[in-house]
C-alpha cells in the first residue's frame, strides 16, 4: 500500500522511501566534515595524481601519521583511490565519484521537496 508522503509528520517521513535516504551517507559526510580531510582532498583534486603519503603532508601542518589517518578515512567513504608500490602508498582523489554524488543528492533533494508525493512510502 503506498500512501502520499504530503503533510505528513517526520516520524511518518522516516518511513518513506526516497533516494535521499542513500544518497546522504553518514561517511561521506564525516570524511568531509574535518577541516584537514577537506584541505587534503581540495589538493588532490587539485593536483589531479597520485600523490605519495609524504607529499600530501606537506600541503598541510600535521604530522604524516595524522594524514595516513585522514587519507584512510576519505578512501573508507569511498572519495580516494589508492595504489601501493613498494613500501609507497599513492592516494588519487576520486572527484568524478564526488561530483557524481552530490550532483545526485542535490537532484534528490529537489526532487523531494518539488514533489514528495512522489515518494513511495515503505
């Protein structure tokens, strides 16, 4: 049975179904959340190559222990690639896996707010 998901309270939000629900990834939003994990992920883009752990920690004031923290973090949300050679780990950003994601989370949000009748209600 599928009910309109207009004027309804949040509680009753929660249990409709819209593409909003996956496309807002908690880990996402943490890796980018830090101010760090942000400066290193603008410079990889930026830079458009793998970049080696010690070269990505001299784009910023901390330690390469602390970046190997925070590259792990950004590559569990699924926002970097890695390659290990050797004992060298190079990190790549991948900003079209970005783009395409919140690109389809904006597009989700209007979406919902344009027209949440046409959410399906689980």
């Amino acid at each position: 049975m599928t009910q309109s998901c207009t004027n309804i309270s949040p509680k009753q939000a929660a249990q409709c179904c819209s593409p909003v629900d996956t496309l807002l990834d908690p880990e996402l939003f943490k890796a980018l959340c830090d101010p760090t994990r942000a400066l290193i992920l603008a410079c990889l883009i930026k830079c458009a190559r793998p970049c080696a752990v010690s070269e990505i920690a001299e784009c910023c004031a901390v330690d390469t222990s602390v970046v190997s923290r925070h590259l792990a973090t950004l590559a569990r949300a699924g926002l970097l690639d890695s390659a290990k050679q050797g004992r060298t780990v190079s990190y790549a950003a991948r900003a079209d896996h970005l783009s395409r994601t919140l690109r389809a989370l904006a597009d989700a949000v209007d979406q919902s707010r344009l027209s949440p009748a046409a959410q399906s209600c689980c």
